[in-house]
C-alpha cells in the first residue's frame, strides 16, 4: 500500500463542514446504514468514545467475525480492516484513512516472505496479525500478541516453527514457551523506540510506580517490566492492581482506557529514546472523526480483499480464533 508520506500519492481530502455535529452525523449515519464501528486502543480518545467496540487485535478480529452489521467501519490500520474482510466477504468493510499501514506489515512484504520461507520448508509457519493478507495467506496459522503463547504452545514440540515480523514479540514468546523460533527481523516503530535508560531514569522519578509494557518493546525493556502483555492485558492489569502509579511502555492511546477504569491512577507514559514526550503510532493518528463521517457517508475508502488470498487467509485466521 502507498506510504502516506509518498507526496505524489496524497489525494486531496474533503473539508468538513465545521459547524456540523460530526458525532450526531457519524450516529446517524450508521443507523442509516447499519454499520458498526470498531476502534484499536490505540485511536484518539473521541474516535474510541463513539464506536461500538473498543479493543485490540484479538478483540476486534473476535467482535468483527460475529458481527451482524452490514457495514463495518474499522477505526485502526489497514492490516486489521483487512482481517475484517477475511472474515467477512459479504460484508462492505471501509478504512477512514487508507494510508493508516502499519511499520510491521510494511516490513514484510509478501515476496521476500514467500522466498524466505524456501529455506524452511519443514516448519510451521506462525504469522503475527500485524501483517498483511497476503503474509496471512503464506501462514498456518496466525497470532496476536494477546494468544501468542498460547498459539505456540498448541503446535507439537517436534515441529520447527517460523514466527514473523515480529522479532521482539516472538524472542518474548521464546522465554514464555521454551520454544526456538526462526524470527522475522522486524519491529514497530513504535515500541522500537522504548529504552531501559529512560525507563531508569522514570523509575527514579515515580519509584512507586509499576512498570509495564508491551511484548514488541525490546528484550532490555521487558526485562525491566513488573508486568508484561497485550494492549488488553495492560489495561487489565492497570485496572486490577492494587498499585496508584504506573509507567506505561507501549503506544499513548491505551492510557484513555486505563484512566477511564482507574481514575484514582498516575499514569505516566514512557517516552521513546528520541526524546519526544510521547508514543503514539503516526499511522493510527491518520483516522479522524472528519474521515469516519466521510467513510461513513460515502461508504469509502472500501476495502477488498482478492478473493483467492483471502480464501488461503481465512484458514490460519480462523485457526487462531478457534483457540480463543
């Protein structure tokens, strides 16, 4: 898919009106067409406070392949809007922004996948959902990092097995199985930038405060983690503790929800080596209220997925769901 910062590609966007109560539209807009909107965590807070489902990877991949909708409006990236239509061919899927990718998908493209995995012809092939349809279609089976283990886990302890893109992710998913995994050498932007220094320095600040993070941050960063798991788990844990303050090692947009379940917590954002006093994910931030009413009303950007990929996806996606 295009790179949103290819200046040749940028199409010229529609001004909304801006006196026009765009969560009023955007509600009866999907009444209108029987659409349901799904938002990632890691969304901005007003795009997460008007869909109907909130949730990460796995959650949305559950809530999208039991969906009665007609239309399904996927507030997150492009690989699970994507995923939405594996599952859903019949149903009309639309991205606000068709240039919200994904630093993971994009670093595996299909063809050097496809020739990569010639050289282990033996193994099973085990594709983290950050990836595209057509990395999904070249799988057995696919992962998030909520099941991630548990995936692992379910393949015989004979059989060799490629784990990809992730490199984090699946070194993490090693120490968790016991299990050697033939990695993908990709990363996400994102949690790349996360260092155990700056974590030192926060922890000297707040030494009260737990951290936590997220398994595609590097191996020196989970080290230093009191608590390590999906976008889900973190939240979970976050609104299950018995502690007030928290150091949170993934991207920003899952802090909305955790204040949200734990008003009385300090939370306080690990910032990325850069510098920069946040951690949010640029291709997340591309959706907007302005862009959903225009999805919404249009019923486009429209996402397609060709029909023999997405016949050769749907088993590996479908074998993850079926292990919950």
């Amino acid at each position: 898919m295009p790179s949103p910062l290819d200046p040749t590609l940028v199409e010229e966007r529609e001004t909304v009106d801006p006196t026009l109560d765009l969560e009023a539209e955007i509600q009866r807009l999907k009444r209108e067409r029987n659409a349901v909107i799904l938002a990632h965590y890691y969304q901005d807070p007003e795009i997460q406070d008007i869909a109907d489902y909130v949730g990460d990877s796995l959650g949305l991949s559950q809530h999208a392949a039991k969906t009665d909708a007609d239309v399904i409006a996927f507030c997150g990236v492009h690989f699970m809007a994507e995923t939405a239509k594996i599952l859903n061919p019949d149903k009309k899927v639309i991205l606000p922004d068709l240039d919200a990718g994904c630093s993971l998908a994009d670093r595996c493209p299909p063809d050097q996948f496809a020739e990569w995995l010639k050289r282990y012809p033996d193994h099973v092939v085990v594709s983290y959902i950050n990836t595209s349809a057509a990395i999904k279609a070249l799988s057995d089976i696919i992962c998030t990092s909520s099941n991630a283990v548990r995936v692992v886990e379910s393949i015989p302890k004979d059989e060799p097995i490629v784990f990809a893109p992730d490199r984090h992710l699946g070194k993490w998913v090693e120490k968790n199985t016991g299990r050697t995994l033939v990695k993908w050498p990709g990363f996400c932007v994102v949690h790349e930038q996360f260092s155990a220094r700056r974590l030192v320095q926060l922890k000297t600040q707040h030494p009260d405060a737990e951290i936590i993070a997220h398994p595609e941050c590097e191996d020196a960063v989970l080290s230093m983690a009191d608590y390590v798991g999906s976008t889900t788990g973190l939240i979970e844990h976050v609104a299950k503790s018995r502690h007030h303050a928290f150091i949170v090692a993934t991207e920003m947009g899952v802090l909305h929800q955790m204040q949200a379940k734990r008003p009385d917590a300090t939370l306080v954002a690990a910032p990325p080596e850069s510098g920069c006093q946040c951690a949010a994910c640029p291709y997340m931030r591309l959706n907007t209220l302005e862009k959903l009413y225009l999805a919404l009303r249009d019923l486009k950007p429209e996402i397609d997925v060709p029909e023999d990929v997405r016949r050769r996806a749907l088993l590996p996606v479908q074998r993850m769901l079926d292990l919950g």
